[in-house]
C-alpha cells in the first residue's frame, strides 16, 4: 500500500528520458534498447568490446602492444549520446540514488572479478572539487556495490593529492601528463592492502590514464592485482 501510494505521489520514471514506467529505478523499453550494454566477446584484458568472437582470452591491439598496470577492466556500457545522460544526471545534478540501481549492473558487469576481490576501492575526488560537488560519485558506486556484493570498501586508501584540471578534451598524452603524479597512499594504507586483490571503481574510462595512474600506485604499495570496474566506457 505504501508502494502504490508513493508510486501516486511520485510516478516512476525512466531514469534517462523521465518516460513513465513501470516502476522505480528503471529504464523504457526505447532507451534500453539504445544503451548499449557490454558483454562478450571483448578484450581479455581491458575489456574493450570486439565486433566479433576471435578467440578465449584475446587480446585487442593496444594490450598487445603494451600490457596495462591492471589485470582485467571491465564496464556496464558504451559511454554514448544514449547513455550519456545516465551519467551525468548521477554526477552533476545529484540523482546520487542512481548509485543503488546501478550497483546491480556493476555487479554483473564484473562477473567472476568480484569472487577475486578483496577490497573495493573508488577513484579519489580532489577535497576542492568534493566540497564544490558535495560527494564523490566513484566513492558512491563503490559503497552501493559494497552493499550488494558484501565485499569491504574502503574509500581513504587512495588520495589525490593534486587538483588537476579536467580530462575533458584532452589528448591521451595530456591526460597522462595530467594525472601523473597525482596520486598517492599513506603507510597506513599500505599495510591494509599488501597482498590484497583490489577493485578499482570509476564512473567512466575514457582513455584508461586515471584509472592506470591509480593502478601503479596500488601495486607499488604492495598490492597482489588489481582489477578495473566502471558504470561506462567511450568506445573510439
């Protein structure tokens, strides 16, 4: 009876193009055909998305090419014209209850990665920008996916030392000379991951530098692997 008299008061809408809908917290039917979720076949390692099945465990290019610091990256879907309102409404115009419903597709998204970890940890928020927006979203998409998977989050161990400027329309090489050195981890954080399996939690991988930066500097503390998970990931 609750339910139905909130549902009154407040009528379910789909989370990316307010459409009514059945119930809270999910997607029309047009705009869950337009989100593209990303599953198999893709990248062993990073997780990019291949048109194709060519094989178990391979590889794309720029993994061959040259190793990242994680062991696996994996994410929920496309970062596109679609789907770019999901994150957006999250990050910037505080719809920080998104975090729960997308925790599910996180979760799924990870696959066998979450019966390997150990600790999940969120891509830090420089104090400056976490006062201007009031909350880390990497921070809250861990917590949420804490919850459902019971898995230990931990939001301190990583911290930005450095307030570096938006990685938006940058180059791959100014992204990386952006985010290098602006990363860093206390002893204390040290002795708390050495020999543990992390996940890394972000809300979207573009190119892979932040997420690479954060990675080194996890294993240089000691930790045994490291693994990516992110709600979208652009596709070029």
């Amino acid at each position: 009876m609750i339910t139905r008299l909130l549902n009154l008061l407040f009528p379910p809408q789909c989370i990316n193009c307010d459409t009514r809908v059945p119930m809270h917290g999910t997607l029309c039917i047009p705009c869950w055909q337009k989100i593209q979720f990303i599953s198999d076949p893709m990248c062993h390692c990073c997780g990019l998305p291949f048109d194709y099945e060519i094989g178990n465990e391979a590889l794309c290019g720029a993994c061959l090419f040259e190793r990242p610091p994680y062991a696996k990256a994996r994410a929920a879907f496309r970062y596109d014209e679609h789907s770019k309102k999901l994150v957006t409404r999250f990050k910037y115009s505080d719809h920080t209850h998104l975090a729960h419903v997308y925790s599910a597709w996180l979760a799924k998204a990870a696959g066998e990665m979450i019966m390997q970890t150990d600790i999940i940890i969120p891509v830090p928020l420089h104090y400056f920008r976490f006062v201007n927006r009031r909350f880390n979203q990497s921070a809250l998409l861990a917590h949420a996916l804490s919850k459902k998977t019971k898995i230990k989050h931990m939001q301190s161990i990583l911290k930005r030392k450095r307030n570096t400027i938006s990685q938006t329309g940058l180059t791959r090489k100014q992204r990386e000379k952006n985010v290098k050195g602006a990363f860093s981890m206390s002893s204390r954080a040290k002795k708390i991951i050495k020999g543990k399996n992390i996940l890394l939690v972000d809300d979207v991988m573009t190119t892979g530098s932040t997420i690479e930066q954060c990675a080194k500097i996890l294993l240089k503390g000691g930790a045994m692997q490291v693994n990516v998970l992110t709600l979208a990931r652009a596709i070029r």
